[in-house]
C-alpha cells in the first residue's frame, strides 16, 4: 500500500467536496468511499450506496449518462418547506396559515407533478401554472380542492376559460393579473360562463434582488402592475360590483435570492400595498411571495450567487415576522402566506450520473541528457533558468521562460529556427511551468500568474454527457453545481482536472467548480485505472435543468431511473425512461428515419454494383446503420 493512500481518508474528501456543507443533509460518504444517498436527511440507516445503483442501473441494461431521481427527497423537502413555515407560525402566534404552490416550469416531469400532488396533499400543496399546458397539466394531476391552483403569466381567453371552469369545478384556482388589460376580459368571460373568479394582482416591487434574475422583480420588470395601474384595478373591479373577488396578493423577486435582506425589504414593501388594498376595501385573503429561496449550491453559506446567507429556518421565520410586524401596525388580519418554491424543493432530488472516457494529461515530455550542439542561445537560456529555478528566483524564472519561449516563437515564424528546435523549447518551457507548479506550493504567497499555472496544466476528463443538454445552466449562465465522483473517495484524488463533455464545441466543459471562499478554476480526481469505470455525479440538478436542455451535437434526453428508499434502508426502482435514441433525435430535427434507411440502402446498393463491397458486407453495414438508428446518443461502451 503505498504512502497517500494509508494518510488520506473520506473524512479529507468529504471536506475536499465539501458534501456535508452543500448535500442539505442528503448525502454523505461512506467507510469504503462510496457517495451514499439518505433520502431523509441525516438518517444513516436509510443510505443508499450511489455506486450500488449505478451498477443496478447498468446491470439491467441501461447505460451511463443517467438521471437518477430519488423519490423519496421531494418528500422530505416538500414536509421540511411546511413544518418550517408552521413551526414559525407557531412560535409567533401567527393567526393565518402557510401554504405552497409549486411553480410547474421548475421541473415539469409528470413524475414531480404526481409526487407533490400526492405527498403534498397533507399539506395542501398547491401548483402555480404559468401557461395553459400547465395549466391543463395541473387540472389533470390535482385533485386536492383546498390546495391553491395559481394561474400567472398571460391570459388568453382559453386560459381564462380553463382557470373559470377549474373554479367552477371546486378548485381553488386564483387568477393572477399579469397585465391590466386581462381584467375585462376575464370580467366578460366569468359573466358569459356564470362563474365567479378568484383573483389575485401581480405587482411590481421596487425592491430589486440582485443575482441572474433580480430583473423579474423591481419596477423595470416586464410582469405586474405598477400602483397606479393596481388602484385602476381596484377602481374598475368595484364599478363591476366584483371587489371581493380580488383575493390575493402575488410578487416574485427572481430566482435564487441569495441574501435574507432582500426577501425582507420585498416582504415588507409588498405588506404595505396589501393593508394599502384592504383599506381600499378589498378582502383580501392570500399574500404571495412567489419563489426566490436559494439552494446552497457551493455550501457557502454565503450571499454569493450560488449560495444563501439563510437556512430555510431563518427564511420562514423572517417572513412571518415581517408580515407580522408590517400589518399589526394596520390592523390587518394575518393572511395565507403562500410561498411559490420550486428550486429549494427539486433541486436535491436529481442527480447526473456518467462515465470519465479519457484523459489528457499535461505531462511534458522528458528532455535530451544535454542539448543538441547547434542550438539557439534562446534555447540555451531556457534549459539554463530550468535549472537555476528554486524557491528564491520562481518569479524571475517564470518571466525568462515565456519571455524565450516568445523569442522562439517568432524566430520560427521569420524562418531562423526548426520545428525540430522549436519542439524542444517547447518541452523546455512545460517542463519548466511544471517545476514552477511544484515548488511554488512551498510558498506561502505566489503571484496571481503563478498560482493560475497550477489551472493551466490540469488535466482534461472526458466525460460522457453534454453540458447543453444536462446542465444548461452550467454553459448559459455559469451556474455553479457540485460536481465529485461517487467512489473511491478513501483514496486521494491526486489529479486536478476540469471536466470536457462529448459534444465537440469548446464551450461544451466544466471549468468553474465550487468552493467555500471562491470558484475553484479545477477539480481534484482520481487517477484512472484500466480495472474499473470511473464515475462523476453532477449533483443538485432537479431544479430548471431538464427541460431548457438542447438537442448540441444532437445528443439527447438521457437515461432516467427514479428509485424510491424503503423503510428498511432498500431500494426500489419505480421508473426507469430510456433516453433518446438516435432516431428520435432525428425526427425531432425534421429527418423521417424511415427514408433515411431508404436513401442509405440505395447508396450502399450502388456500391455493390460498382464493386466497392461485397452484397455480404452491405447487408453488414445496414444492420450497423439500423442499430446506429436504434441506439443511444451516447458513448456506448
Ligand atoms: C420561476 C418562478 C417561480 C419559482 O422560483 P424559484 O426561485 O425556483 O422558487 C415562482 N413564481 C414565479 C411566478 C416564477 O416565475
């Protein structure tokens, strides 16, 4: 056994990933390295071995990349969401109640709709649609009538018509004003239809969040009704005699609102037009907070974009309190709180899974005993600062390298040097830049230039996934997920890395990894070996990841396997969805497979009669191409 592997251990890696800090609870490392997954958080009794069910899922034939979902985590987010809000309620002696609405567009799977639906029910877990297919998706899944259906987005008068009949029906579907103009429109169709809406406004804060989506909030955002539009609202709803049907008051802040500060500056702004509306004489039962509560992607703690400055204890608790504070003042009774999460309740509960192809790894080739007779002086200069480097002359010895390595450059460009000579400076200059690597981490401070070498000589792991189709996120707006291998976390991850997906494009990689204080520019991992398959899991992607995805390179859905913990800490698979094949990429790209076979048999026909194949080999060849059709977008071993 050699040295690094007795002294390292999975409590340094669990510290490495920082898993404890960012898994909520869900994941932790096990004695033999493996990533467990405890669908109620803590609860060691119940974990199950990440690896375990990748080798499960491959055994029945289905291959990496995989989507793995864990059932049984919207549960114990769905309950932690509730129990949060009521214990504060609680606690406050809050007269109202709380109740969630989870927004479809986060995760639209029927699988989520079904679980939330049904698990939420003793909750009464409502949805929020935000079109009419939501909408038609909600009305399908939902039969709990105390739960809150919000209907947001803009209405046409089939939306309208729908919410009304859904109304009609029993649901409590509340209508939210996203513009004025919708107004008289579902005032004409709840006549012509004799239904009575429930209505809720969206308004638009000034407070503003800061973060990718601080612009759906704030008054330059493009949804809901400024004041003055809002007492129109109320003007013309009160000639329409319909005043009480204004039920609810709606805002979303953005996404991902890393500091409590300003859920509590909205909270409070949004109090003051709600007491504003009632004393206006509307009776007014909901107060809607829309979503906004962050995931702790990098277990930062902190108001950094993908982390929070709150736990979800401090989130509830400083809502009731500031609904309370703001509308004791006023008299008003306390309302329904109603919280629109959809990130913080499915970001937990899937995970990408998927296989390390290759590697490249920037090792510079060894360097002649002596150099040849007839070189360049600055070739010569170059092995000279090699071996003059230490720890006293690193900087000096970084700027002499590229300076000669420039020199060479353009010496070869005008002709006065080799490309054999050329070759070797430029394993003199790696060689040199790995040196530097080395000693320069017996120093307590190193330039930004040299502490960025250790960054430019990681490896690249080929990864068999696509960055556009898992984790869009991840390519269109940086967004930070935790990325770490799912096994042999007892050994040292001795590599640093970044990560390049399968589609050919440049952009298709993972460089930006989290961290407790930064953004870490590479990951840590394991050395291959030829024994076993090395797989990395992508964690935190329930949330918006799915559905935004694109068919790059034409790679598409992957394999997704739902598994659903036992009591008893075992397992069992209650849905498994093949991924795309080829062919039904194809198709989505307007090719009808079928005449692609047609067209291809012609080809492979006319090179029989010109003699290229034999009609053996063409009937070999079809069957490829059929198989081809028939297969998986990805790296199939
Ligand atoms: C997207 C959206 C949400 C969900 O926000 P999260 O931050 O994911 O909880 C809630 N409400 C509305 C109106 C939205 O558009």
């Amino acid at each position: 056994m050699n040295h690094t592997l007795e002294r390292w251990n999975i409590t340094k890696s669990a510290e490495l990933y920082g898993i404890n800090e960012w898994g909520g609870g869900y994941f932790k490392i096990d004695n033999n390295g493996d990533v467990m997954v405890m669908p109620s958080p803590g609860c060691v009794k119940r974990a199950v071995s990440i690896r375990e069910i990748v080798e499960g899922i491959e055994a029945r034939g289905l291959g990496m990349p995989v989507l793995l979902r864990i059932e049984n985590i919207l549960d114990s987010q769905i309950a932690a969401l509730n129990d949060c809000f009521l214990a504060a309620m609680q606690e406050l002696d809050y007269k109202g109640t709380f109740q969630g609405a989870y927004p479809i567009k986060v995760n639209q799977q029927q699988q989520v709709i079904e679980e939330i639906t049904h698990y939420g029910s003793k909750y009464h877990h409502g949805l929020e649609a935000g079109s009419k297919a939501e909408l038609i998706a909600a009305m399908g899944m939902m039969t709990d009538k105390k739960a809150p259906l919000i209907c947001n987005g803009y209405k046409d008068e089939e939306f309208v018509d729908l919410a009304l009949y859904a109304t009609k029906i029993g649901y409590k579907c509340i209508m939210v004003l996203e513009m004025p103009g919708e107004l008289p429109l579902i005032i004409e169709r709840s006549r012509k239809l004799n239904a009575t809406p429930i209505l809720g406004v969206r308004i638009k804060l000034a407070t503003q969040a800061g973060g990718h989506w601080g612009e759906s909030g704030g008054e330059r955002s493009i949804f809901g009704l400024n004041t003055t539009q809002i007492i129109a609202a109320v003007d013309y709803l009160k000639q329409e005699g319909m005043l009480e049907s204004l039920q609810l008051l709606h805002y979303h802040l953005g996404s991902q609102i890393s500091n409590i500060r300003e859920i509590r500056t909205a909270v409070n702004e949004a109090c003051r037009v709600f007491a504003g509306l009632v004393q206006e004489g509307a009776q007014l039962k909901y107060l809607d907070l829309g979503g906004g509560l962050a995931v702790d992607y990098d277990g930062s703690q902190s108001n950094f974009l993908s982390s929070r400055n709150y736990t979800l204890n401090e989130y509830c608790t400083d809502i009731v309190e500031a609904v309370m504070t703001s509308l004791d003042e006023t008299g008003v009774p306390h309302p329904t709180i109603i919280t629109e999460s959809g990130r913080a309740l499915v970001a937990y509960y899937s995970m990408l899974l998927f296989n390390v192809l290759d590697v490249t790894q920037f090792q510079p080739d060894p360097l002649p005993e002596e150099l040849p007779e007839k070189c360049p002086p600055q070739i010569k200069y170059m092995y000279d600062t090699l071996h003059t480097l230490s720890v006293r002359n690193i900087q000096e010895c970084f700027n002499d390298t590229i300076y000669y390595r420039d020199e060479v450059r353009q010496l070869f460009n005008h002709g006065k040097i080799t490309l054999r000579q050329r070759s070797l400076a430029e394993k003199i200059f790696w060689t040199t830049i790995n040196e530097i690597a080395r000693v320069s981490k017996e120093l307590k401070h190193v330039t930004p230039e040299i502490s960025d070498i250790e960054r430019a000589l990681s490896d690249i792991y080929y990864c068999n996934f696509s960055v556009f189709q898992s984790l869009p996120d991840a390519w269109a707006i940086d967004q930070l997920f935790p990325v770490m291998p799912i096994h042999r976390l007892n050994e040292e991850p001795i590599r640093n890395a970044i990560i390049a997906d399968i589609t050919c494009d440049c952009d298709g990689k993972i460089d930006h990894f989290i961290d407790r204080h930064d953004i870490k520019r590479f990951l840590p991992l394991h050395e291959l070996n030829d024994s076993q398959e090395y797989y990395l899991g992508a964690f935190l992607v329930g949330a918006y990841q799915e559905t935004l995805g694109d068919l790059h390179n034409l790679l598409g859905d992957t394999n997704v396997v739902t598994i659903r913990v036992l009591d008893n800490g075992e397992y069992e698979f209650v849905g498994e969805l093949e991924g795309d094949s080829v062919s039904d990429i194809l198709s989505y790209v307007e090719y009808d497979p079928k005449r692609l076979l047609v067209r291809f048999r012609k080809t492979a026909e006319r090179a029989v009669r010109k003699g290229n194949i034999t009609a053996q080999e063409r009937r070999e060849i079809m069957q490829a191409y059929e198989m081809g059709l028939r297969g998986y977008t990805y790296f199939e071993r």
